[in-house]
C-alpha cells in the first residue's frame, strides 16, 4: 500500500515537473525562435528600404544633372543653330550624356550623334540593316511630347526605361525633353543608367547573406540584377509580378526574398505605357527584390535548440531526484494522518485531532482539519446569519454605487447655492428626488424581493434630465463635452421600462463614459428608431477597452480603468435591460473609444397625451400632484421652476401637457414661461393657478386657466 502510494506521488511530482519543464520550454523556446526571425526579417526589410532610398536619390540627382546638361544644349543650340551630328557627338562628350537629339516640331529627328555611333559600330548596322536608325516620330512614343512645340510644357520627361529587345547591347537610360528657346525644335537628352548593377553590387558586398538583389519595371522587365555567384544578363531576368501583390517578404527554398517599392521621378509615364512597362492602372515604378540566405538564421535557431536541450535534461535529473525525496517524506505523514482519520470515523469522536506538526502543506491541512471539526457545528449556526449580511453589504454597495452621480451633480452646484439660478434649482431639486427614489426603490426590492414595475415610458424626457443633471455635475471641467440632440420626434421613442432604473442605467453610461476619457473629451448619446425596436447608445472617445477585458463586462464585480471600480453599474444597466426584454451591447477598439448600446423593444405612448408637466414652487402642491397621478397610473413630471423643464423640455413631444403655477417664486412668471414654451413648439399649456381666468384674458397661448387641483377626477 505504501509503495504504490510513493509511487503515485512520485509520479505525480515528477510527470508535473516535467510537463512544465517541456511546456515551459517549448513557449521559451519558440518566442525567441519567432523573436530571431522576426528581427532578421526586419533587419533585410529595412535593407532593401534604405537600397531603395538610394536608388530614388540617384534617380532625382541624375535628374537634375540631365536637366542643366539640357540647359547648356538649349544655349548652344541658340547661339549656333542647328548643330550637325559631329557637334551633337562633342557637346554629348562635354555634357557626359549618353545621346542627344534634335527634333523638329512634327516630332522628327532631325540631328543625333546616335547616327554617328552607328555608322562606327558594326554591330549596331547589322542590327539596323542599312536603315536609317530614327525614323520614328518621337510623338507616336507619347503624345504628350507634343505639348514641348505647343507651349503648355517646358520639360517631359521618362522614368529608367530598358531599350527594346534585340539590340546588340544592354542599356538603361532614362530621356529628357526640352523646347528650344523659340519652340521650334524638341532637344533631347539620354542618360546612361548602366551604374545601377554598380549600385546594387556595392550594397550586396558587405552582408554575406545576402545572395540577389534586382530592380525591376512593373511589368517584371530588369533594370539592374546582381548575384553572388552567378552572373545572368539582363535579358534572362524578369519578376513574376505575381510575386509583389503585396510586397511581403516570402520564403522560398533556403531563401528569403523581400520586396521594396521604389518611386520614381516620374509615375505617370504614357511612353511607358506604350511600351507596356506600366501596371494596368497606368502606374510605373521601380520594384526591388532582395535575396537572403536563411542559413545564418537556421543555424542560430539550431544552436538555441541544442542549449535548451541541454538545459532540460539537467532539470529533468533534478525534478528526479527532488520527486523521490519529496515523495517518501509526504507518503509517510500521509499515512500517519490517514490512520488518525480513521480513528476519528470510527469512533465519531470530534474531539479527537490528527498531528498537525510542521509548517508544509500537509502540517497546515492536519491543521485545518482540526479546525474544520471545531467549527462545523458554529458554522451550521452562523450560515443564515451570514447570508442576511452579505445581502445587506450587496445593498449597501448599490446605494452607494447608486447615489454618487446625484450627489456629485448637487456638490457641484452647492458651492455657489446663493447665487443658484432657478435652472440650477430644477436640476438639484431632480436629483435630490433621485436619490429618494433611488434609496426607496431598493429598500422596497431588498424587502419585497420583487422587481420593479415596468410601464410605457418616454425616453427622451429621461435622457434629457439626466443630461441636464451631468452637465451640472461635470461643468468645471471645460475639456469635458457632452452631446446630446433630442430627436424631432421624441414621442416616438417609447419602451416598456421602469423610470427609476432607465434613469439610473443612462447616468452611470454617462459617467462610465466620462471616466473613460482621462480629462478630456466627448460623451454622445443618441436615440435611434429601428422600427420595431428604439436604440440608446452612448459613446466616449476615450481610452478604449482591451478585447480580453470586453467580453467579460456586465458581469458583476467586473470593471476596467476605475480606480475602486465595483462593476455595479453596467451589471445593473444589462440586468435591466435584458428585464425589459431588450439587450445591452459594448462595443470598444483600443485608443478610439467605447459605445455601450441599450436595445429595448418599442411600446405604445403610456397615453394619448404623452407625460404630463407641473411646473410649481410649492413643494405641498408638486406632492398632491404626485400622489394624483400615481393612483390614477398617470406619467406625472414635477418641476419646482420653469428654467428645470426649459433646460430638458426638447426630450418631450411637442403634444406633451404642461401646467403651470403663475407665480412661480423669484418673480418668474409662469405666463411668461408659457410663452417661452409655445415658441419652442408646446400648444397644450395650462396655468393651474388660483388667480381668475380674466387677468390672463391676453395670453392667447394658454389654452385653458384651472385651479390648483389635479385634473384627474
């Protein structure tokens, strides 16, 4: 029995080990793998990047250095006239050009040395066979050329073009075109781009790695090919453009190759695309492909391997040795707390104790196996106890979590209360009651254990207060903006909710989103009608939310970026939501912001006239009011001043009934009010005041003058 008990252990000690060990290396060893590669193929793909800079310089220098040989072509061609093809050969060798031209203005070539190089090279007049070696008008290669005569260009010019097939010898010019001083003649210049292999050749010197490097046209043609150990004419080489559809480096055989894209003087070139050297789009530039050995790499990757390797059998030895050890002194306290055990089971004696000696695991679960017998009894007796505490510590965390947003919107309102508008009055008056409504709603589900009621409700009036609160809460700090736009049709936005909890839910999107942003940005919020569904999303363009963390959010106890953060507020907000029979989605991309969007089915108006508005000073009447409406199942929305509901009135349909005491306190007059609201759209306004109807025969916007009572029977 004991044997096999060591046995298990060991190799239960053991096969841990060295999974881990295997594991452990495996992961280390193929991070550095890909760490190596990853920077090798770095270090080649900025090679060829920095190559391909070179090569772009050159193109703009030897650009500029054909365009002042071309002026010196211009003055001597003005002060001598034509020249013949002997002066062309003599100014070419003074200018160190490859060919100069003379065109007259139907594009004809009237003067070249070209003629001259001919007629010396037997090669080249067996290639013509006798004819005249240009008789082609310069015009049918681009007809853009002819704008040089025409006097809307002053220089045309093309990229590094190879020459046509079957000429006797390779050459890579690149030509510039000029007017001469009066426009009747085009002046041409050919620039010998022969020093590319040189180029390319000097930059695969010094790495021994690199095996090839070519540059090529867009329609795969060579324009320079270097190799370490071949030598390939430029004839023989052409890319398979297939190869650079996407310029990522590409492994092939022993080889890595990469890919630059090289631009050019110029990219838009119509004698290229003549010639068919440009891509389908018409665009020309120069493509380099760079070859690398990967055997460097290879042999690196080789060499960490065999240390690992080394590395893992002498810790493989180890856990060995230390497994047998560990093993034989573990079985044996086992066996001895295993009999005390027993002991205990069959005597049922529970003032019987197991040796608990040592500080290792199993002298601390000897321990707490003693101290499980001493306390299961108590812990019988505490449990229900425990359980009525732990539901009122979830209470108190929700009031508390709850109640911070009405208390931080009134703190920052209460410093300058003397001087509070009647505006700033309404939004501490909404928050106060908020917070009573709040208290008062989650005493009465932690006692009755039942959710609240859910009715229609307008939601754009909702969302308009609770905007109005933040504004107050968060108006010292300038670099916050909040957005919010009623919709013109903010009757239409209806859903089946609870007032208290929707208000509850968009405040603590609003300041999840404002705590997002670190100081300084935007919260949005926006009602979309989806037909049969109404949408709230509210967006910051804070910091954003890592996708690890996405998924988990609306979970409670889940948070991310708030200091003390309980994840109350959006577990509350999706547990709503999904109450209401709607859903709650969290979109978010790292360093561009959040958008947390709320979708509840679409319901019915609560009634025909939609909520209904007292706007009153006298704390008694709002109370009445309130207890009217609520017996009779009325939206009642009680305002103790008329700037309260200005600052929130474009959240509620313009059908909405509105009463209103005269005198309103502050010497603001609800009259006046009244006309402030039928301006901005209201037609159904009522003062419920004591006065008589004749002192407000003048105001044809009231529709109706009734008493202070309620007008439900």
């Amino acid at each position: 029995m004991r044997s096999r008990l060591a046995f298990k252990v060991f190799a239960a000690i053991f096969s841990i080990t060295a999974a881990t060990l295997a594991l452990t290396g495996s992961v280390i060893l193929r991070r550095i793998a890909a760490d190596s590669e990853r920077d090798y193929l770095r270090h080649y793909a900025n090679l060829a990047g920095q190559i391909g800079d070179t090569l772009n310089q050159l193109d703009k220098t030897t650009d500029l250095i054909a365009i002042n040989a071309l002026n010196a072509f211009r003055e001597k061609e003005r002060r001598g006239g034509l020249l013949s093809n002997a002066e062309l050969a003599r100014l070419r060798d003074e200018l160190k050009m490859e060919n100069l031209y003379i065109l007259d203005r139907r594009g004809v070539f009237q003067r070249s040395d070209w003629y001259i190089t001919v007629a010396e090279d037997p090669k080249l007049r067996a290639f013509y066979g006798g004819k005249p070696p240009l008789t082609t008008s310069l015009f049918s290669y681009c007809k853009d050329y002819r704008n040089l005569v025409a006097g809307t260009s002053t220089l045309e010019r093309t990229p590094i073009i190879p020459n046509p097939p079957g000429l006797p010898y390779e050459r890579i010019n690149k030509y510039l075109m000029v007017p001469n001083h009066d426009r009747s003649r085009i002046l041409e210049a050919s620039v010998s781009m022969d020093f590319i292999g040189e180029i390319l050749k000097k930059a695969l010197k010094p790495d021994k790695n690199v095996v090839s490097i070519g540059l090529y046209t867009p329609s795969g043609d060579a324009l320079g090919y270097v190799h370490h150990q071949e030598k390939t004419p430029l004839s023989k080489q052409h890319l398979d453009m297939a190869e650079t559809a996407s310029l990522e480096p590409r492994t092939v055989g022993e080889n890595f190759y990469f890919y630059a894209a090289v631009e050019p003087t110029v990219d838009d070139c119509c004698e290229c695309k003549l010639k068919q050297l440009t891509l389908p789009n018409g665009r020309y530039y120069y493509l380099l492909k760079m070859g690398v050995s990967r055997t460097a790499l290879l042999e690196r990757l080789a060499r960490l391997r065999e240390i690992f390797l080394a590395f893992g059998l002498a810790a493989l030895l180890l856990s060995v040795a230390t497994a047998v050890l560990v093993s034989r002194k573990l079985v044996r306290r086992l066996e001895q707390m295993g009999a005390k055990i027993r002991q205990i089971a069959a005597s049922d004696d529970l003032s019987l104790r197991v040796d608990a000696v040592g500080a290792d695991e199993v002298g601390v679960l000897g321990r707490r196996f003693n101290h499980m017998l001493g306390q299961l009894e108590s812990s019988r007796q505490k449990l229900a106890s425990a359980e009525r505490d732990r539901a009122y510590a979830d209470l108190a965390r929700q009031v508390a979590h709850d109640i911070r947003a009405p208390l931080a919107a009134m703190g920052s309102l209460v410093e300058d209360f003397s001087q509070l508008s009647a505006e700033k009055r309404g939004v501490v008056d909404g928050a106060l009651g908020r917070i009573r409504d709040i208290a008062s709603e989650l005493l009465e589900k932690y006692r009755a254990k039942a959710p609240a009621a859910a009715e229609p409700l307008a939601l754009a009036a909702s969302v308009s207060a609770i905007v109005a609160e933040k504004a107050a809460k968060y108006r010292a700090n300038t670099a916050v903006t909040l957005l919010w736009s009623p919709p013109a049709d903010a009757g239409a936005f209806v859903a089946t909710a609870d007032r208290l909890d929707f208000e509850r839910l968009v405040s603590n999107l609003v300041d999840n989103g404002v705590e997002a942003l670190g100081g300084r940005g935007t919260v949005a919020l926006a009602l979309t009608d989806l037909g049969t569904d109404v949408r709230l999303e509210v967006h910051d363009d804070g910091r954003g939310i890592p996708p690890e963390v996405l998924g988990k959010l609306g979970r409670k106890g889940a948070t991310f970026g708030k200091a003390g953060g309980s994840g109350l507020g959006l577990h509350h907000a999706k547990a709503c939501a999904e109450a209401w029979g709607g859903s709650l989605q969290v979109r978010s991309e790292p360093g561009r912001g959040t958008t947390v969007a709320v979708t509840l089915p679409k319901a019915s108006p609560p009634s025909a006239e939609g909520p209904v508005v007292l706007i009153d000073d006298d704390p008694l009447v709002r109370k009445t009011w309130e207890v009217a409406a609520k017996a009779k199942g009325k939206d009642l929305r009680a305002f103790d001043s008329a700037a309260g509901f200005l600052a929130v009135c474009a959240g509620f349909p313009p059908q909405t009934r509105v009463y209103l005491d005269s005198d309103l306190g502050g010497g603001e007059r609800g009259e006046k009010a009244a006309a402030e609201l039928h301006a901005r759209g209201f037609r159904n306004l009522y003062l419920a005041t004591g006065h008589a109807p004749e002192e407000f025969a003048g105001d044809p916007h009231i529709k109706e003058v009734l008493g202070k009572d309620p007008p439900w029977p």
